[in-house]
C-alpha cells in the first residue's frame, strides 16, 4: 500500500477548515493535531498520511487553503504500511487511481536534478572526455559509462517541466545550462583529442579510418528518432513512479553526451562531416527528449485527472445509492 505523510504547519485561524478538509477524505488516515505545536512558523501542528492516489487533491486543497503560503507542508515518503483499514479504503475509494504519482514528489525529484552547480558542467567535461577516450578507442563501454556520468538528462527534463508550468525562468535556466554544459564538453574533448593528434596517441585504426563507434554516433537515422523518442517516454514515467532503474536505461540509451564528444575529436582530427553529423545527433535527441518529455507529462496529468474524475463519478453514484 502506497502512503505519504504530510506534515503541515497550520496558522490558527485555517485549523478548523484545514481540519474539515482531512476528516472528510476517506483516504486520509491517522489525523493528528497539536494546537500551538510550532514555532518559526507559529502555528498549529497537522499531520496525517494520505493514500497516494488521493494525495493531489489533498494536496491541492491544501494549497488552496494558503497553507503554503502562511504555514508550511512537508511531505515524506512511507516506505511500508500494515494496516488492513488501510488496503480496505484503497480498494474500496481508489481502484485504478489507487497508483496515481503524487506529482508534487514528481516535480520534486525533477526539480532537484534541475540545479546547475559547478559539478554539473565538470560531470558534463569529463563525461566528454571519457566519451572521447571510447571514440577514439572503438569501446562501446566507454561511451555506455559516458552516458551514465553526463548528468545533462536532468537539466532536459527540467526544461521539459518548465515548458510544462509555462515556467520561463525554469526553462531558459534549463536551455543555457544545456548550452553552456555541452559546449564546455565539446571545448574539453575537442582539447583532449587534439592533444592526442599533437602527441601521435591515436590508436593505428582510428588514424586508418576505422570507427565503427564514432560512425554510430555522427550518423543520425530514422531509429535515432524512435530511440530517442522512446526513452524521453520512459525518462519521465520512470521520474513518475521513481523507477530509478528504468531511468539508468534512459541515461545509457540516448545520444547527447556521445555526440558532443564526437563532435569535439572530429574537430580535433579535422572530421568536418563526422562533426556536423555528431552536431545534427546532439540537436535530434535533446529536442526530442525535451518535446517528448513535455508531452508525456501532460499526457499523464490528462490521464490520471480523467482516472480521478471517473472516480468521483462513482463514489457520487455509490452515495446516492445508499440514500
């Protein structure tokens, strides 16, 4: 059984209605409050755990109350549950929408990967690098262990956030994080891999010409699309229901961090065509996973608004059943 916990501090004159609105939610177990329990914000102290398929609109109203505003709400995650009043009111009130993300910890976790500190764009350097290293080598490994350090798929799924909040702080802080993070990476690989050209480092079959692995990255395709479509579908479901493993495929499935690298040793090596193929890869997969991203959070919001909805009108049935 899925439950969060909410903790709310609630100022005096909005307990009663803070109240009513908890106590009249079937989903909402183990209400409590302290009345002067709080300080720094004064108020009362409110907690309760809420079945996750009803915590949006909980939440909502909450909100609505202004507790946000004048108080403050805290949400933690309830990782097991044993109570069968529990499992009884999810079955019974919930059904489908029993699974429902709660999309304040959805927007939480995105907005948390969407900070962009010095680490982001040494991260973004140095999987560059790496990316290089497994070009230049043929090793696929490396470009598989390039993807999973470049940490640029937060800042794309930010971005996709803000176009979804029609938030233009959050999606321009997004665009030129991406813009300076990528083109930091291409700089440092395009350094490196001189350095190497410099130095006579480059391994006997890259200098011949043979590049399977930088051949798969500069030459973008039709199944460049449907990959990376696909993996901003799965990017942002995973985010939703916090599948952190299906969203390590995502990180090792898409082109970005291996274009750029590509584009930086192409460059250094005088590739013009591989450079302006690994740049056209780079723009194809961050443009899709931005635009698909976007699409499937309003997608699910669409669709589990119309779960709750069906909801509603059969608990509204049920009611005048029983009358």
């Amino acid at each position: 059984m899925d439950m969060i916990h909410v903790r709310a501090v609630c100022p005096p004159e909005l307990t009663d209605r803070t109240m009513a609105l908890l106590t009249a939610e079937p989903c909402v177990l183990n209400v409590r409050l302290q009345v002067g329990g709080v300080r720094n914000p004064d108020g009362d102290a409110v907690e309760c755990d809420i079945l996750t398929g009803a915590a949006n609109e909980v939440l909502r109203g909450l909100r609505d109350l202004g507790i946000e505003e004048r108080g403050c709400v805290v949400l933690d995650p309830v990782d097991t549950v044993f109570s069968r009043r529990a499992d009884r009111t999810g079955a019974e009130e919930l059904g489908a929408q029993l699974r429902a993300p709660v999309w304040e910890q959805v927007e939480a976790r995105i907005r948390a990967e969407g900070r962009y500190p010095p680490s982001f764009y040494l991260f973004l350097a140095i999987a560059g690098v790496i990316g290089a290293v497994g070009i230049l080598t043929n090793s696929q490994i490396l470009i598989v262990a390039a993807m999973v350090v470049g940490p640029e798929y937060g800042a794309i799924t930010s971005v996709a956030l803000g176009i979804d909040r029609c938030s233009g702080p959050r999606t321009r802080e997004g665009l030129t994080a991406l813009l300076g993070g990528f083109l930091l990476a291409v700089a440092t690989t395009f350094l490196f891999a001189l350095l190497v050209r410099l130095l006579a480092l480059q391994p006997s079959a890259f200098e011949r010409g043979l590049r399977p692995v930088s051949h798969l990255i500069d030459t973008p395709d039709f199944y460049s699309v449907v990959v990376a479509a696909l993996a901003g579908v799965v990017g942002i479901v995973s985010l939703a229901e916090a599948r952190t493993s299906a969203l390590l495929g995502v990180f090792i499935s898409v082109t970005t961090i291996p274009a750029a690298a590509d584009i930086g040793a192409s460059l250094a090596f005088g590739s013009w065509d591989e450079a302006r193929g690994s740049l056209f890869q780079l723009l194809l997969n961050v443009v899709l996973l931005i635009v698909v991203g976007t699409g499937t959070l309003k997608c699910q919001r669409a669709i589990w608004r119309a779960v709750g909805e069906r909801r509603h009108a059969h608990a509204a049935r049920r009611t005048v059943q029983q009358r």
